[in-house]
C-alpha cells in the first residue's frame, strides 16, 4: 500500500513538473539536447535571447560557453547587414550596377570575360539571383590554399577566379545559393566604404549591436564575407536583433527591400534577403533563418593540415521577439535534421509562458 502511495506521489509530482518546465526556458534546452544526441552531435552550444537580451546559454563536449565559435554562412547575414548600412547612408542602392559599384576594383584587376556581370545589380547578389551557378571558386580554392595562407581575405585573388567565367544563368532569372555572390559583397564593402571589410563590418554593424567579440576567423579569413566570421553565440543572437522590427541598425529603405518577396522569391512564400530567409508575418516583422556549414579536409596545405567540420543555425521569430543560434559538431547534413530542430526550436519556444 505504501509503495502504492508513493507511486502516486511520484506521479503527480511529475505531472506538476514536467508541464512547467516546458513551459520556461528548460524546454529550449531540452529539444535542443534531445535532438543533438539524436543526430549524434558530441560538441556544440545554443543561446536563446529574448527581446534582445541572452536568457540561456549553454555547451556541451568540447564548446565552452562564451568562447568564439565559427558560423560559416552565418556570415552571410553580417554581409548583408553591412551593405544595408552603405545603402541607408547613401553609398549605395540596391539597383547599382557592379559598373558602378566595382569601377575602380575592375580597373585595378581587369574586366570580366562575361559582360553581363557588369549588369548585376547590388538587390540581385544580395538575393542570389546574379546567375551565378554555385560552385564557383570551389576548385580554384584548393589550388590556392597548397600554396598560399588561408589567412588572408584576398578579395582580389577570389575576384579574378570568378572573372573568366561565364555565368550560368541572366541576373535576375533564378534563384542559385552561391558564395560567389557574397565574395563580390565583400569586395563592394570594401570599395564603397575605402576599408577593409572586416573592420568596417566590425565597426560599423557589429559593435553597435553588441557583438564586441566578432572578428574574422584567424586561420580562414580567406571565407571573410561569406563564411569567414567566428564569434560566442550571444554575440551573434545580439547581431541577429538587427532584423526585429524598429532596430536602427537597418534603416526604412533597405527594410522595405529586406521584407518585399518582389524578385526574391525562394518558394513556399519564403525570399532571400538579407543574407537570410525570410518569410513575412502579420505581426512582429517577419521570421528569419539560416543554416551554415563547413565540412573541408586538406592535408597538403600551406598553412598545414585544414580541417573543418561543422554547422551553424541562426532563426529569428519575430511574433516571440526570440532569437536562437546554435552551433554544433560534426557537420550535420542537409535536409530533415535541420528541418527537426527547427520545428522543435519553434514548438519548445512557443510553449513557453515565463521568460527570465
């Protein structure tokens, strides 16, 4: 009777309990964790921030809560918010020929092989929609990195392995993810603005948003404007503010262009902005998301052996004003792993009744 009771007891207690953890910032913790040992990641970390401010942060395996973290196309975001800075001080337009935009760089290392390039328009890299095909420079790397430092952002050098090809489509007629276009992102900053683009991204977007830790991955500055940032996590969930509704750090024009699907379609009533996804919502300014990932091995390389193998997650729900970022070992493949921790993300943030 006794060990009756008792059960009893322990369910009751369990029933109270269970349900109010899941109804705070525990239950984040828990899905993440939950789909981690499922999909076999051994090292990784996640942040939550809630309307701006860090609420939980945690590690697990090798990630230390706090330190720098690679976010490999993660980046793309930090590029397109800077763009927008330049666009909302008048520097640029998101209709700017890269005629216009690159004048200077083109004469210094030459003309592309294909004219259309000149045509691209600033909106249409940003997009994905320059007609890149989406593997250029991937070859190219290889040979370079046996002879030359992975350590240098080397704008120029990745500029002219792009030149003598020929697009792959007209600019405009069709979404393709490419890192080409944001290679030639970060080299309009840099001529836009007459810095280098790691310092004016830092200083301009990035410290102003409170993410006084970024800076560029020392051994793959080489990635620089599509994949090359590192920084904690909340630094990163601080940077993501950037896209909730009202934050300064993106300006009336550039916003407008960020949340209009008008030739940024992706499909699904998602769009390319930003360096992220979009998909527009009745209140709280839209949600955005992004998935990174950097998988390389290259034993012979000048710097030494390059290795690399791991994913990044960024997702913004505007309604919740909640921010996630999530990083994680070894690099996880496209498709339903991404597509589970997502939803449970979302499910796990949206049952929760108490904020910290």
């Amino acid at each position: 009777m006794r060990r009756i009771l008792l059960s009893a007891v322990l369910a009751a207690f369990l029933a109270a309990t269970l349900p109010a953890r899941a109804q705070t910032v525990d239950g984040i913790e828990q899905a993440w964790r939950s789909w981690a040992a499922r999909y076999g990641q051994r090292t990784g970390g996640m942040v939550v921030l809630h309307a701006g401010q860090p609420v939980r942060e945690v590690a697990m395996g090798q990630q230390v809560v706090g330190e720098p973290v690679r976010l490999a196309s993660l980046s793309k975001a930090i590029t397109g918010v800077c763009i927008a800075h330049l666009i909302d001080h008048g520097r640029l337009s998101f209709d700017m020929p890269l005629s216009q935009a690159l004048a200077r760089t083109f004469a210094r290392i030459g003309m592309p092989a294909d004219p259309r390039l000149l045509q691209v328009t600033i909106g249409e890299l940003l997009a994905h929609r320059a007609g890149f095909g989406g593997k250029e420079g991937s070859e190219p790397l290889a040979a370079y990195l046996r002879r030359n430092t992975a350590q240098r952002t080397a704008f120029d050098t990745q500029l002219r392995w792009l030149l003598p090809v020929r697009l792959a489509s007209a600019p405009g007629a069709r979404y393709t993810y490419s890192n080409a276009g944001y290679t030639v992102l970060g080299a309009v900053i840099e001529e836009a603005s007459g810095r280098d683009y790691e310092s004016y991204c830092r200083e301009e977007v990035l410290r102003p948003l409170g993410a006084r830790d970024a800076a560029l991955d020392p051994a793959w500055r080489i990635m620089g404007s599509y994949g090359g940032w590192r920084m904690p996590l909340a630094d990163y969930g601080r940077f993501y503010q950037a896209f909730a509704l009202g934050n300064p750090a993106i300006g009336p024009v550039s916003r407008a262009w960020m949340m209009s699907p008008d030739g940024k379609q992706v499909g699904g009533g998602v769009h390319y902005g930003l360096g992220t996804l979009v998909r527009p919502t009745p209140v709280g300014g839209g949600n955005f998301w992004h998935w990174g990932a950097w998988s390389y091995n290259l034993p012979g390389a000048y710097d030494g052996p390059l290795r690399a193998s791991y994913s990044s997650f960024a997702v913004r729900w505007g309604a919740m004003d909640v921010n996630i970022v999530v990083s994680n070992e070894p690099v996880l493949a496209e498709g339903k792993g991404q597509n589970e921790l997502d939803g449970a993300l979302n499910r796990a943030a949206g049952a929760v009744k108490s904020w910290p």
